[in-house]
C-alpha cells in the first residue's frame, strides 16, 4: 500500500520525457540512514544510468523500491532457510550466509563506504563515476569481502533488487512512469494476446499499462 | 511423536498432499465409494481468489518472490555434487521450484502435457536389443518401468480429457491423422483440444526446423485452445497468450490445474475431506511395519494429530515422497556403496540449456506473448528415434520454442549476449535488443540415472518440526553432457536456417558441477521407482510400495531415469493407472498387487 502514494507521485516525473532526467521523486527512506541511502542513490545511477536508450534507475525511483523492499518480509529473510549451522562451501552449492537481505545492505554499504575511504578518503557517493565503477566493478568480481561477506554477495543482492526496481509493476514503487517497461518494449498487464499471437511480424501497437491501469 | 497426539475417526483413505496425483487419487478413491481425507500442508488456494486479474499478474511477487511455492524456511533440501562433500541446504530458491498449497505445482505450472514415448518405457530393453549390454556406461542404473505404453494408452488419453489438452495428433488407432508429432506411437483418440495457435517466434522456428529436414510439431498443451468442459463437468475458459502462467494461477480459467479441472467438483463429494495447512510427519506404520495405520500430522495450530486410514497415499511430490518413505521406514533406504536398497535410488533431473537466437532488427520477437505449454518441437533427438549407436550416449533430447512469455524483470536480469556487461549502458542496450529481436531455443534432455546419484537423509539439518532434511547428492555426468552437446549444435542448424544474426549455444560442459544458483527446471524424478525387480524398485509397476501393501506412492518419484519430455503428463497417467488396480483388485482384495 505504501507504493500507491509513490505512483500518484510520479506524474510530475512523466512530464519531462524519458531518459532526460535522473532526479527520483522526493522521498524519505524508512530502512536506509542517511550514509546509507547516499551510497544507493550513488549506486543504483551507476548500475542503471541515464542515456539515449531510456531513463535511469533514479528518473525509475529505484532506490525508493528498495527501501520499500526493506519493509517486506522477504528482507527479514522469511523466505529462506535461515537454520544453522551456518557452513561454508563451493559457491555453485549457493548461498550460505546467516544474513537475510536487510544485513546484506547495511554490511554490504558500511563495507563499500570502508573501501571507497581506505582507497579514496572519501565514501562511496563522493567519488567520480569512473571511481565508483571501478569499486562496482571490484565487488561484483570479488576482490573485496567485508567482514566474512563476499563482495559478490552484496553486489548480486544490489543487483537483482535494481533490476527488480526498474522493470516491476510501480505498485512496488519503482518503475516510475512505467519508464523501464517502455524501454524495453514490454506492455505490462496487457496480459491479452488473443487477437495479437499470429499477428506474424506486425508492430504491437499498445504502450504499456500497470496494474493500477496506469498507461505509457 | 505420536504417543500423545490426538487420534481422529478412522477414514478409509488419506492422501498426502494435494497437487495433481493426490487430486486424480481422490477423485477416484471417491468415486470407488471411500472416504477421503485429503491433507495439505500449504494454504487452502483457489483461482478466483489466487488469480485475480490484474493483481495476480504482478512478476515481482509470484516470480521473484515466490508466492506460490514452497516456503523454504520451514523445510528444504540440503545439495552437494558428490558423497565426499558435505551438503549444504538450499537456502533460497533457485534451480527447482516445489509447489505448496492447494493444487500444489499444478496451480501455477507451464502446461506441457506429453505422454511417455514407448521406448522411454522399456529403455534398458530397447538399447540393449540395439547396441548391446556393453553400450550402457558404467555406473549407469538403466532401468525399465515394468509398463507398457500399450497398458498406458487409455490413462494418458483420460488425462488429457481430463485436463483439456490441446494439440495435433499424428496417428489415431494406426491411421495418420493429421502433422503432429511422426515419432510419436498411435493413440486411441485425437486431443480433446486442436492445437493452439503458434507463436511468432514458434512459427519460424516451425519454418526452419522443416528446411532443415527434421520434423516439427505443436507441443501438447494443457492450455485451452478454446472453451472446454471435461468429463468431469469443469468448464475451461479459451487461453489469450496472456504470458503470465508459468508461476501464476491462470486468470482465464484456460490452464488446466487441480483447482479448476477436479477440485470444484471434487469439494462437492459427500465422501471427500480436504484439510489445508496440515504438514504430515511421517506414515504410521503396524508393529512389523508391514501395514500403515494412517498418518500423523501437525495442524493449523501446530497440533500433533493422528488420522487413522486402511490406505494412504502419498502424492506429496516426487522428492517428498521419498522423505515421507525415508521418514516413515517404508522401503529399505539406498546404499550407494554397494548398490543395494531402494528408497533414495535413481534421482534423476532434467538435462536442459537454453540456446539464444538474434533476429535482424526489423524483426519484434514479442517475446512477451506467449502460453505455457505452447510452443513447437522436434522430436529427431530424442528417445530412441535415432541412432545413437555412432554417437555412443544412452538418452535424448526433444528440442523447442516454448514461449511461455518473457517478463521485464526476468529479461532484465538475463541480459544481453554473452560477453555483455551485467549493468551500465552497454548492459541497456544489449538487454532492449535482446528482449525486442531474440527468441530462446531448449534442449530439454534426458537425464540417466547412476549409482551415485541418490536421495538419503541429511545428518545435520533439520526443517522446522525437527525432522532431517533430505539430501540430494547430485551431478551431471559425461554421457549426459555428450548427449546435450549433439542436440545443441543441431540448434545451430535450425538457427542458421531462421536467418539468425547472432547465435548463443549453451551447452553443458565437461567438469562443470550442478550449479544450484540457476534456476532449470522443477522436473525432477526418481527416487522410489517403480519396476518388476523389488531389487531396484521401491514400487511394484502399480505404484505400491513393495514392503508395505497399503501404501501407494505417485509422482515422478517412479521414474527409473529421467526423459525428454517434461513429467506431469505420465504423473496423471500413473495416477489414474494406479486407481484403476487400486479400484478393481486391490479393494476387494487388498495386498500385493505383483510379486
Ligand atoms: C514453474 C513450473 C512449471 C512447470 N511446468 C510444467 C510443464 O509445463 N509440464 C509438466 O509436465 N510439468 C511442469 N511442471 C512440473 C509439475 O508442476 C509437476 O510435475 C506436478 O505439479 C507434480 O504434481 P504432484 O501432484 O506430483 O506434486 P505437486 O503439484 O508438487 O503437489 C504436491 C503437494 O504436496 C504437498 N506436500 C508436500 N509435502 C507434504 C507434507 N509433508 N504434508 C502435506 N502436504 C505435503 C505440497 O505442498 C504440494 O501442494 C512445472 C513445475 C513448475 C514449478
Ligand atoms: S497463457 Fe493462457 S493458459 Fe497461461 S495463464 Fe495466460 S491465459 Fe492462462
């Protein structure tokens, strides 16, 4: 219910067209502090940035969706098995770690920000983009662990919650404007092809329309 | 444990879960005139309220946040690639997606409903009669099912009744009826349903796959082609391609599913009880444990309960089934050390990569449009319907676009082409080409079944009633490798032939462990098969259990080795071959059916 006030919001972003503007709609984080919050901003801009083929994750409210996110049972980890003991082993046996995704963020983020001011003096959202794709880039590889946390770990969550913020329904408060659908080409809740399956190599013509019945 | 549980009234037959085989199991339990009880452990779920348009097609929650599935907080598996490594548990969900809840997978799967080929039936019979004994790789525990296609024929065509299948037969009682599948063996009667309407995507694929010289055909589809109403009076609605039924409950009535094709009908029955939210411990079994007694099983309230039953039937799922066996002391476990013991024998997977195909630019792919038992197949690689002889692999692989519709999140997150960067611009750019302009090619492959790949219980970690988890101990193995590689570089063939501007073949490799992190396929099977031999099969070709004559066990548990196809197709038939012993032998006569 939270996402309903976020998708009457994005109206105003709707105005200026598409991929033009990387400003996310004002809003206060309930589960990131402030540091944090800086670092997914930061982050999320690098992961999905602003170019001629659409908008970016913040114009999408990206981080907003993950914060949001945060508030679900699934960041508690209530979704996993999460009964110890809690052993190590090949990565390909996966995931093995006593941390549901909330401590992700919080390790994964107070680790980022220690790299970024070991190697920089600074933390992560005040560095050049090219210095922030460079730790990306280091986390994502594994080249960093924080604490007993692989870099990957942390990078893998950020991941997959940015691209789940980008291309979800904006009832969940990403999406905004059903920016990232439109991007790449896919209509949403259309959900109804009876007419459309052997239409063979025709254009679809319909822009996408969410579950709210927002259109685009 | 059952000491102090409360003892309800004796019922004449409790099954075990409440998907696809324990639905057709209490359907015909009811019919035979017993009382039913059947227990779930999952929430009560149906498809007006579980499938409402447009809240029900949200991606996020019934694809990435499983709504449907298994809760893996309270009980899951533990995975290692070999029994010199210490397995560890499947924490979040990923290569297979066990159901829960009313309907089980089957409220919520893709739709592809095959019949079992007639050599898949005998297979260790048939490579022996063509190669030779020494043709079968050491290690390999092929197996015949005991059952013959022939004996089979009337169950498959019931389901399919039952379940409203679309599709196009090739032969109808020894005639060629129409362009369906050429290697696939006679049938009694057409598909209820014609075949749906290919795809774009499938419709080339169909194209080129003919220019090439193989032999495409519609896949059967448990989607309705149009309206329906089935034998048992459950009305099917006509499928619209919506794109959203793999993981969802289908908001057009037109997937066929436990909670649309039996359950309405079947909650009616005087005779019949079903008790949702009740996770069942272990079989009671007499004090030579050569009789069940019934089942115990906790409630919604965390209650220790006892239902006393004369028959219990297990249709918890394949690899659930075999924890309820383990569990309960039915059967004797598997020692894979001397290849002895049965419970836990021949698990097996199924052997599938998906092979990307780039069109030119002009080309929408629509990749979001799409049923999920639609598509089309060739069947040139798979079974016995080649010479493997040269080639020296045992198993096969049908190969197809099954468009069951592509959604944003799952496009986004597979990318672009290989060698593509995971994010950034360079990432946008190739995940829009790949989402507009590429279609995804299978080689849904067999799986064989060897020594040392079994199912046990885990010594370490428990679920949330305390009880062991199951182990799978698991790999790919080299014929199996060698046999998804042939199939693939025909892929190749067919994708040049589609005009392909990039191809991406993806193939099993030699020396690369199963990967538990990438989601393949829920098919999964073995591990309390069924056979002539009690030596190698838990079950008699009836589905009963061997040692203990009122315990019968269906689901793809009694596949001795895997198969091209996807399982639920033969799981129904089993069932309903399974009733029909149960109905005219075993209640007037109750004990072993074979021996
Ligand atoms: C996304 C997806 C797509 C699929 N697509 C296809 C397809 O296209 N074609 C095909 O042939 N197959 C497909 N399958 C597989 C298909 O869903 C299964 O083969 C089929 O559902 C098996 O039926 P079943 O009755 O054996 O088990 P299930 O449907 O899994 O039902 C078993 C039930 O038992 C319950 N249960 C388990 N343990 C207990 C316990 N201890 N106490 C009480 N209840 C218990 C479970 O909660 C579950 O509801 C797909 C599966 C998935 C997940
Ligand atoms: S594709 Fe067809 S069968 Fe599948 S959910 Fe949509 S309407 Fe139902």
């Amino acid at each position: 219910m939270q996402g309903l006030a976020g998708v009457t919001a994005c109206s105003t972003v709707l105005a200026s067209p598409p991929g033009h503007t990387s400003r996310p709609t004002p809003y206060a984080p309930r589960f990131f502090t402030p540091a944090e919050w800086a670092f997914l901003i930061a982050a999320c801009d690098r992961l999905i940035p602003a170019d001629e083929n659409g908008p970016g994750a913040l114009a999408l409210d990206v981080p907003r969706f993950i914060d949001m996110q945060m508030g679900t049972p699934y960041a508690s980890g209530a979704q996993w098995y999460m009964q110890g003991p809690f052993v190590q082993g090949p990565d390909n046996l996966g995931y093995q770690l006593p941390y549901a995704p909330r401590d992700l963020y919080r390790r994964g983020i107070a680790g980022m920000n220690a790299h970024a001011a070991t190697r920089h003096g600074r933390p992560f959202a005040g560095l050049a983009p090219a210095l922030q794709d460079d730790l990306l880039h280091g986390a994502e590889n594994g080249s960093m662990i924080f604490g007993d946390m692989p870099s990957t770990v942390f990078f893998d969550q950020l991941l997959a919650n940015v691209m789940e913020g980008a291309f979800s329904d904006p009832v969940h408060g990403g999406n905004t404007g059903l920016g990232g659908w439109t991007m790449l080409g896919f209509p949403g809740a259309r959900a109804d092809f009876m007419d459309w399956v052997d239409r063979y190599g025709a254009h679809y013509p319909l822009g996408s329309v969410s579950i709210s019945g927002e259109t685009a | 444990m059952s000491d102090d549980a409360r003892r309800l009234h004796p019922v004449d037959v409790v099954i075990v879960g409440g998907g696809w085989a324990g639905s057709i199991m209490a359907k015909e339990m009811t019919e035979a005139g017993r009382s039913v009880v059947m227990l779930e452990r999952g929430p009560y779920r149906s498809t007006a309220a579980d499938g409402a348009y447009p809240a029900s097609i949200d991606e996020l929650e019934a694809n990435f946040r499983y709504k449907l599935f298994q809760d893996l907080s309270k009980n899951t598996v533990t995975i290692r690639n070999n029994s010199q490594q210490t397995a560890l548990p499947y924490r979040r969900m990923a290569a297979f997606l066990p159901g829960e809840g009313v309907g089980g997978a089957g409220l919520h799967w893709s739709g592809v409903h095959f019949r079992m080929p007639p050599d898949d039936l005998r297979l260790r019979t048939r490579v022996i009669e063509k190669y030779g004994a020494k043709f079968i790789p050491e290690g390999m525990n092929l197996q015949d099912y005991g059952v013959s296609y022939e004996e089979l024929e009337p169950f498959f065509d019931k389901a399919e009744k039952v379940f409203g299948t679309s599709g196009e037969a090739y032969m109808v009682k020894g005639q060629v009826v129409g362009k369906g599948n050429v290697f696939s063996p006679s049938r009694s009667d057409h598909f209820p349903l014609p075949a749906l309407k290919d795809v774009y995507t499938a419709h080339l694929f169909r194209k080129a796959a003919e220019e090439v010289g193989f032999h495409p055909y519609s896949l059967p589809a448990a989607n309705a082609s149009r309206q329906y109403i089935n034998p048992y009076g459950a009305q099917m609605g006509p499928c619209n391609f919506c794109g959203y039924c793999s993981g969802y409950a289908c908001y057009m009535y037109s997937k066929a599913s436990p909670n649309v094709n039996i359950l309405p009908v079947l909650r009616r029955h005087p005779l019949f009880e079903l008790r949702a939210g009740c996770h069942v411990l272990k079989v009671e079994l007499d004090a030579d444990g050569r009789r069940a007694t019934g089942v115990t099983y906790t409630d919604p309230d965390g209650r220790v309960v006892t239902q006393p039953a004369e028959m219990v039937i297990l249709t918890a799922f394949q690899f659930h089934n075999v924890r309820l066996m383990l569990l309960s002391g039915i059967g004797r476990p598997y020692d894979p050390v001397h290849n002895e013991g049965v419970v836990g024998r021949n698990f097996v997977y199924q052997n599938v990569t998906t092979s990307n195909v780039w069109l030119d630019r002009s080309i929408d792919t629509n990749q979001y449009i799409g049923a999920g038992g639609g598509g089309v197949a060739f069947d040139d690689f798979n079974s016995e319907n080649f010479d493997h002889g040269p080639l020296g692999f045992v198993g096969g692989s049908p190969v197809w676009v099954n468009q069951a519709g592509v959604k944003a999140i799952a496009a986004a997150r597979s990318g672009g082409p290989p060698g593509t960067p995971r994010w950034g611009s360079a990432w946008k750019a190739g995940v829009i080409d790949t989402y507009r302009h590429s279609l995804r090619i299978d080689a849904h492959g067999a799986n064989m079944a060897y020594r040392d790949v079994y199912l046990d219980l885990d010594p370490t970690w428990k679920d949330a009633y305390g009880q062991p988890l199951l182990r799978m101990t698991f790999d790919w193995k080299d014929n199996d490798i060698r046999m998804n590689r042939y199939v693939v570089d025909r892929i190749g063939d067919v994708a040049k032939a589609m005009g392909a501007r990039r191809v991406n073949l993806t193939k099993r490799e030699f020396g690369k462990p199963f990967d538990t992190r990438q989601y393949q396929t829920t098919h999964l099977g073995g591990g309390a098969v069924m056979g002539n031999d009690p030596g190698t099969s838990a079950l008699n070709r009836y589905l009963q259990s061997w040692d203990v004559h009122n315990v019968f066990v269906i689901g793809a548990n009694a596949f001795p080795q895997g198969t091209g196809y996807n399982p639920t197709g033969m799981v129904a038939a089993l069932a309903y071959w399974a009733a029909h012993h149960i109905r005219t032998t075993y209640l007037s006569h109750p004990g072993p059916l074979a021996g």
